[in-house]
C-alpha cells in the first residue's frame, strides 16, 4: 500500500505542466516492475497502480502494458488478487466508452478517435486465439474477483469487435459450455453480465444461436424469469427475453426445437398473471410485456416457414396461449402500445389456421350487451378518433382473420346482404344489431378518408380468391337518402369516385374494384352497365398528371379498365371486349396505356406493401397499396395490358411462336450467363473490398500505435532536452577557454607528423633524378667518353668535401643496384625462352606456360615500377600543396592569437581538421608504395625460386634489405638532401 500511495500521489499530485510526461514515465516504471520483479508482492503492487491509472492514460497502459498483462494472467493466475488487477485494467482499456478522467487534464484532448480506442485495443488482444482461451479459461475460478472482471472483459471485446470475438469462441474447446454455466452462478450480478455477454454473442450468429440454444439456454432463461415475476420482474427479465429473441428470430432451427422442446407451453404463464393491475403499468412492465408479446409473434411471423408456423399456431391454441392473449385484447386499462402489439401478435397466431380463425371468430367482447371482439376491433379502426397505429393494427387483424378463410369471409358479406336473402350453408350471420358489414359500410362512406381506405380495403379482404362471395356482394343494396330508391354498392362507388374525393379514398376504391372485377365476369358486366363508368375510367388514363399519387390513381384506373376487357365474357350490350381494345387504341393509344400501368410498380409504396402482409405505415400519408392487392396486381398485370392493347392480339391468336420463344430463351440464356459473370465479378469485388478494408483497419491500428508512442517519446525527449540544455549552459564558457590552447596543440604535432612523412617520399624522388641523369649521360658520352666522365667525377670528388663525396658513394650504389636489376631481368628472360623452346612433353607444356605467365608477370612488375614513378611526382605536388596550406594556417592561428576571437579560433581549427586528414591520406599512400616495392622483390624471389626448378643457374646478387626497416634508405640522407637542395 505504501508503494501504491506513492505513486498515486506522484501521479495526482504533480504539477500541471509536469503531469503528462509525469504520467508517462510513471507507467513506464510500473509496467516495467510488472516484467522484471521477482517478488510476488512487488508485481501485484504494480498492478495496482496500473489499475488506478488505467482510466486517465490508457492509452500508454494499454500501449505499453498489455502484453505484461497477459503474461500475468498466464503465469500468476494461481494469485487471484493480481489476476484481479491485471483484468480490471484490461476491461479499463478495452472499454467502448470515454471515461471522464480522460479529459480532466487540460492539455489532454479527446479527438474524434477516442471512442475508437477501447476498439483498437480490442482489435490487438484478439489478434491472438490463445488471449481469448486464456480469458474463457479464467472462468473456470469461481472467485469472484477473478470470474466477474473476466465476464466484464468478454462483454467489452464483443461489443467492440463481435464478429472477430465470434469467431474465436466457435473455435475454442468448450468456449460456450463455460459461458453457459455462468447463468447457474448464485451470485446474481455474475448471472445479470452473463445474459448481457451472451446476448451480444449471439446477434447474427446462427451457429452461436444455436449451440446456444442446445446447452439449455431456454430452460436457464425461463427459470430466471419466474424467479424474477414474469412482467412484474425488472431488468433481467427484459435481458432474458432479449436473448430468447436473438435465439429466435431468422433461426428455423431453433424455432423448431423451441416447439419440440415444449417451451411455447410455458409462455402461456406469462400471460395468466393479473394484468388489470389497480396500480397501473409501470414502464419496465410495459417493456417486458412487450418483448413477450415479440417472442410469441417471432414463432407465427409471416416469413417464417409455412411448416413452422403451422405447427406453432397448432401448439398455441392447444395451450391455452390464444386465449391469453384474446383475453389481453379484451382487458381494459392497457396502454396502447401493448395494445397494438397484442392485436398484431393475435392476428398472425390466427392468420390461415382455420381453428384459430374460428376461435377469433366466437370471441366476445365483455361489454354490455356483449359484441362480437371482430365488431369491437372494427369499431376502433373506423373510428378517426383512435390512434393511427392501432387502426392499422386492427385492419391488419381483420385481414389475417379473413385470409384462407372462406367462411368468414361469407360472415362479413352476409351481414352487408339484405336480411330476406339466403343464408350460405356452413356461414351465421353475427348477432345483435351492429354488425362488422355495417360498420364497413359506414367507414366506406365516411368523410374520413383515411376510414374510407381502412373500410375498402378490408372489403376487399372479403372477396379475395372467392367469386361467390363476389357474386353475392352484387347483391348488396344502399339506402342513399330517405325516400330515394336503393343503388347498388359498385353503384355508389362509383359515384364517390366520380364526386371528386380525396386520393386515399380513390385509392381504396379502385383497389376495391380491382378484387371484385378479377377473374368474375358477373361484376364485370353490372360495372359496364354503369355509363358513367368506362368514360371516367378513359378520362383518367388520358389525363396528363405529374403527382406521384395522382398518377398511382391513372394507374389503377387503366388496370381497372384492362380487367374490364380481360373477363368480359361479351354479354354486355355496351362495352364487348373488341370495342373496349378500339377505345383504348383510339383513345388512349397503347404505349400511354401502357406506360400509365407500369407507374403503379414503379413506386416505393408498391415495394413496400408487396414486402410483408403487415402494415408499415407510420402515418396517414403512408396509406397507398395493401400487399393482397400487390400480389393480385403481380399476378394479372400483363393478361389485362393484352386484353385491350391490340398489339399485342395480332390476328385472332394471342399465343406465341415457337421461334419467338427460342428467341427469348436464348436471351434469357445470354442474360443468366452474363448474370453469373456479374456475380463473380462481384464477389471478387467484395472479397477485394474486405481485405482492403482489414489492411484499413490494420493499418489504422498501426497508426494509433505510433502515434501513442510518438506522444510518449515527445513527452521523454522533452524531459531530456531540458536536462542536456542545462549542462551545455555550464560547459560552453569552459570549453571557449581552452579551444584556443587544444588548436595550438594540435597544429604542432600535425605538422611533426608532416615532416616525418614527407622524409620518405623525397628520398624517393631525389633517388629517380639522379639515376635519370647519369643514365642519360652515359648514353650520350658513349663508351669512349664514359671513362673520361668517371676520372672528371673522380677528380671533383677528390676537391669536394667529405659530405660531396658521401652522395658520390649513395648515388653510385643506386646506379649499381639499377643496373643489376636490368641485367638480372634480361637473364632471366633470356633463362625462360631457352626451356619453353626445348620441351616438348605433356609436362614440358605445362611448364612452357607456366614460364609464359612469369613472363607477364615481370612485365606487369615494370608496369608497376612505372606506375610508382607516376605516384611519386604526384605526391610531390600534393607535399607543395599541403605545405602552402600549412602556412596559410599558421597565418590564420596568428591572428586569431592576436584578435582573441572564436571564430577564428574555430576557422583555425576546421583548417588543422582538414590538414590533419589529407595527412592521413598521404601517409595511406606512402605506405601503399612501400607494399608495392616489397611486393616486387617478393616476386622476383618468387621467379628465381621457379627458374631453380627447371634447372637453371640464378645468381642471387641483389642487395639485402636493411635491417632497421628505413627500405634501403642512408642514415644520412636528410643531410645531403639539404645540400643538393
């Protein structure tokens, strides 16, 4: 604890200015205590401190840090308080929120990239498979410090990355096995998290959803409910029923084994519980209620499996899960919401099922006198007083309840027939005075248009695929206004379409003609002899309308029209079905029709509608298509274009060629090759786009990393500048004091270093002049003069001084030793050319080249020799240029001796730098030169030692190197230099 506070007071306690670097460097100790300490205590106490500090700068715990970390998961996790540590600092990191510590300090400042960093971290701990193993291992400990941050940890990486975290535990030995026995836990706040973790485990992972879901999960979940209350539970009620929905939803598997497993029984017992609570719906039980009333619906939902959803609604009847929910249909007191729910939720329990439908159908309403439920809920969706999605809702139910339903349908049209017709065998007629046809009809003639839409709609649901119930609606008479004679129902429709209304009433309407007149030429023939019908029908097509809705209305008008000549049967004596396709050809023209059809298919509201059998209108506006509508549209659209399109009836036969119909399977051929090729390309796209999206994303991460770490090194490099530019401050007048004194010192042994390498080089050079000028004066004397030029030096020689006759002595040896050489070089020329001559054998051959390649070699040797000669007149210029530079050195330290300055003292010294490395450069190549001579005389060892071989006589005559190593040159030499010079 005492480490613990010191370093949290560092930390907390430091200056503002100081802070970040401060904290920087804090963790960097901390981290590296975690990694080197021996002692137990002195890691965990380091982990302690990396906790405390994990919140404000986990950017560097977690750049620095993890990897230790994990080890200590790894090798300490035998210590549960260390593990502890280790993990609550990895939940602190990997977390997908900003903490508010984070931005205390002010020079710290949260960027758009802060709430990405829990992600980025989590991206580098699940990199590796073996990090998420050891995690799902840790909850094997059933200490609470080491099994709860664990879950916590698992929680946050899924949150972040759940795709990549999916993926590893699939693969992880028992991985969900582990996580399901946290749900046993006793401690509740384990169980609460683990719904939580399994909850975002399994969003849109079928494979997870299902080994999920076969490891008992629904048998966990229930059991956590009824401890829980069922509604009247809190929070985790909420949490299980969430997760059953995720198990659930697009899952035909597991919605199969939920019916096999008899769990739709025990919903029933979500539902028995007193609902009319006297002290109203609380929000949470609004909530759970409401997932409930989901969990039930996702069982029957429409886009289920025909098979699936059958059986289910079988299972729900049978249990008694009908009746709660109709009994919560009928409940007062409930919120709207739950209400609306509660409707949609019957209707699809209840959509195609014939028992169901005939429960429904016998429901009654507790009221006083009782109503059928069917006349209460049209009761709500014809009233505009009701709430927009409760109407919608309702309509929904009616339309679920007529849907395959034959005889419910008949119920309905019995109730809009007169009470002297015949009653249709197998169909009652609803009791009491307020009848469903009734109430139709009054929201049909409503001055609400939205109730017109509601009221034609649903009347359309009563004749779908049932042309007696078409026929007998024919039937159906409306008293207008006292006194006058009763119209007929397509009478009045008519007239409403021709008054001018509103377009959701037209709407309705012409949808509602659309169902009757389909495939019933009975209705075909009573709309043809309305004459008002057809030209408002032609007036509309032909009209020049820019409104998206307004031209939905010109299209229904003219499918409208097309069925008018489609099921005419010509027992009309106005419109046959020739003088319907002249009209439109005269007075419509074809494409125009045409054109006018297809805008209905085009619109978004057909899209939608055609999607799902549920409304998804949120608001009156939305009120356009019904979906049994858009699938009568899909199924007779091109039949009624053909019917009145004359081109399309060439002749008297409709059908097809066989060529055309090659023709268009070739096309269709072409186009599905072309389609599979489009689709290729477009997986290759795809695959392309995610690994240019992964290398994005790693490149990102690299990124951050970099720049956490350049932000760590500029807070150190700040730290250390500010210390080197405090000694700098306290050396710099030191060093100015004795630059000056160093600058002498070096000029003196430079050019003592100088002279000592330049005695070599000009004994060389006097050595070649002299040879060049007595040779040269032998070759022009001749052999006569030659004598009379030695007895002159002679005689000179005997006046001179002693040091004279010296440099006679050297000069004569060097002209000895020349000619020995050229002598010795002819001999052993002529020596090599005698034996390649005489030899004639394999071996002898062998011996002739290799006597050709000494041969080369010698002369290589004088090439060489030439070359030293080149170097050395090279060398001698350099020596004059160096030696003038020398000067003007001196000239510069002078003046800066006498001006006192720096800056020439700093000249001076660049000049003596400069020098100081052409010296060295000089001395490379003296030495260069002496490896060349010693290397000739090795080589010409190297020959006489060869020629011995072959049996020739060489006299080794040569002079012997000295043995004080100054290479042949007289200890005197210095001095006679200086006398020739």
């Amino acid at each position: 604890m005492d480490l613990f506070r010191s370093v949290t007071q560092s930390v907390l306690g430091a200056p503002q200015q100081d802070q970040k670097s401060t904290g920087a460097d804090t963790v960097d100790r901390l981290i590296d205590r975690v990694q080197s300490s021996t002692l137990l205590e002195d890691r965990r106490d380091g982990c302690r401190a990396l906790k405390a500090m994990s919140r404000k700068y986990r950017v560097l715990v977690g750049a620095h840090g993890m990897d230790s970390l994990l080890q200590v998961l790894e090798s300490d996790r035998n210590d549960h308080e260390i593990v502890n540590y280790a993990l609550e600092t990895l939940v602190n990191i990997t977390a997908p929120e900003v903490f508010p510590e984070e931005t205390e300090d002010s020079e710290t400042t949260i960027d758009n990239q802060s709430s990405e960093i829990g992600e980025q971290f989590t991206e580098i701990l699940t990199k590796r498979q073996e990090n998420i193993a050891l995690l799902v291992s840790l909850l094997d400990e059933f200490d609470f410090k080491v099994r709860y941050p664990t879950i916590k940890l698992l929680t946050n990486l899924l949150k972040n990355r759940p795709k990549d975290l999916q993926e590893v535990i699939l693969v992880i030995p028992s991985g969900v096995s582990k996580l399901m026995d946290q749900l046993s836990d006793s401690r509740e706040v384990i169980r609460n998290d683990t719904l939580l973790l399994l909850t975002q485990l399994t969003k849109s992972n079928t494979n997870l959803q299902k080994i999920v879901a076969f490891e008992n999960a629904h048998d966990h979940l229930f059991d956590i409910i009824r401890e829980e209350g069922y509604a009247d539970g809190g929070v985790v009620v909420e949490d299980c029923l969430i997760l059953m929905l995720n198990l659930l939803r697009n899952n035909p598997s597991n919605q199969t084994f939920f019916k096999e497993g008899s769990y739709i029984q025990r919903l029933t017992s979500f539902f028995t519980i007193p609902l009319e609570a006297k002290d109203g719906w609380s929000a949470q039980k609004v909530t759970n209620i409401h997932y409930m009333l989901q969990l039930v619906q996702t069982l029957v939902a429409p886009q289920n499996s025909a098979q699936v959803v059958t059986s289910c609604q079988k299972v729900m009847n049978q249990c008694g899960l009908l009746q709660g929910l109709t009994g919560l249909l009928m409940a007062t007191g409930v919120p709207v919401d739950i209400l609306t729910v509660t409707i949609t939720t019957v209707a699809d329990m209840i959509r195609g099922n014939q028992q169901n439908q005939e429960f429904f159908a016998d429901m009654m309403a507790p009221s006083n006198p009782p109503r059928p439920a069917i006349v209460v809920l049209l009761m709500s969706m014809v009233n505009d007083k009701q709430p927009f999605i409760l109407r919608c809702a309702v309509l929904y139910c009616f339309q679920c309840f007529l849907y395959r339903n034959q005889t419910g349908q008949a119920q309905i049209i019995q109730t809009l027939l007169p009470q002297t017709a015949d009653v249709v065998p197998g169909a009652k007629p609803f009791p009491n005075s307020v009848t469903a046809g009734q109430l139709l009809c009054s929201g049909l003639f409503s001055l609400d248009p939205v109730s017109n839409w509601f009221a034609a709609v649903a009347l359309s649901h009563s004749l779908v695929d049932n042309i007696a119930q078409k026929e007998n609606m024919l039937r159906v008479q409306l008293a207008t206004s006292v006194g006058s004679p009763p119209v007929s129902l397509m009478q009045q429709c008519t007239s409403i379409l021709q008054a001018g209304t509103k377009i959701p009433t037209r709407l309705g309407i012409l949808m509602l003609l659309s169902t009757w007149l389909s495939h019933c030429p009975v209705a075909v023939q009573n709309f043809l002899s309305i004459p008002t019908a057809v030209p408002y029908l032609t007036a509309h097509v032909q009209a020049n309308e820019h409104d998206e809705l307004e031209l939905v209305c010109q299209g229904l008008c003219a499918l409208v029209l097309g069925l008018c000549g489609q099921f005419n049967d010509g027992s009309s004596s106005n419109f046959s079905q020739e003088s319907l396709r002249q009209l439109v050809s005269d007075r419509i023209g074809a494409e125009n029709f045409s054109d006018k059809l297809s805008n209905i298919s085009r619109t978004e509201a057909y899209t939608k509608a055609a999607k799902s059998p549920q409304l998804s209108a949120k608001q009156s506006s939305d009120l356009v298509f019904d979906h049994e509508f858009c699938r009568l549209f899909k199924s007779l659209e091109v039949s009624a274009l053909r019917a009145v399109t004359p081109q399309l009836v060439n002749g008297t036969s409709t059908e097809v060629s066989p060529a055309e119909v090659k023709k268009y399977k070739d096309i269709i051929r072409d186009q599905d090759a072309e389609m599979t090729q489009l689709r290729e390309q477009l997986s290759k796209f795809q695959s392309d786009l995610e690994q240019i999206g992964s290398e994005k994303e790693s490149l990102t991460s690299k990124v951050q990393q970099l720049h956490d770490e350049n932000t760590v090194l500029k807070a150190q490099q700040g730290m250390a500048a500010g210390v080197a530019i405090a000694n700098n401050a306290d050396t710099t007048s030191e060093a100015t004091s004795s630059n000056t004194e160093q600058i002498s010192q070096q000029l003196a042994y430079v050019q003592q270093q100088l002279a000592e390498m330049t005695h070599a080089r000009d004994y060389y050079y006097y050595e070649m002049v002299k040879k060049d000028q007595e040779l040269t004066a032998v070759q022009q004397n001749g052999p006569g003069q030659q004598a009379v030029a030695v007895n002159g030096l002679q005689t000179s020689a005997d006046n001179a001084n002693p040091e004279l006759e010296n440099v006679r002595k050297q000069l004569e040896d060097l002209q000895l030793v020349l000619y020995n050489k050229d002598s010795e070089i002819q001999q052993l020329k002529e020596k090599v050319a005698v034996p390649a001559a005489n030899e004639t054998s394999k071996d002898n051959a062998a011996q002739s080249q290799e006597v050709t390649v000494i041969q080369k070699e010698l002369e290589a040797v004088k090439a060489s020799k030439a070359t030293l000669e080149q170097e050395k007149a090279s060398l001698e210029l350099q020596l004059k240029d160096v030696q003038n530079e020398n000067n003007q050195l001196k000239t510069q330290l002078a003046t800066a001796s006498v001006a006192g300055t720096n800056a020439g003292a700093a000249a001076a010294c660049t000049k003596c730098e400069d020098l100081q490395a052409e010296l060295k450069g000089i001395q490379g190549e003296q030495e260069d030169l002496l490896v060349l001579v010693t290397d000739q005389d090795s080589k010409m060892a190297e020959y006489r030692r060869k020629l011995r071989s072959y049996g020739e006589d060489v006299t080794d005559d040569e002079d012997e190197d000295d043995e004080d190593g100054d290479y042949g040159i007289p200890d005197d030499y210095d001095e006679d230099l200086e006398d020739l010079q």
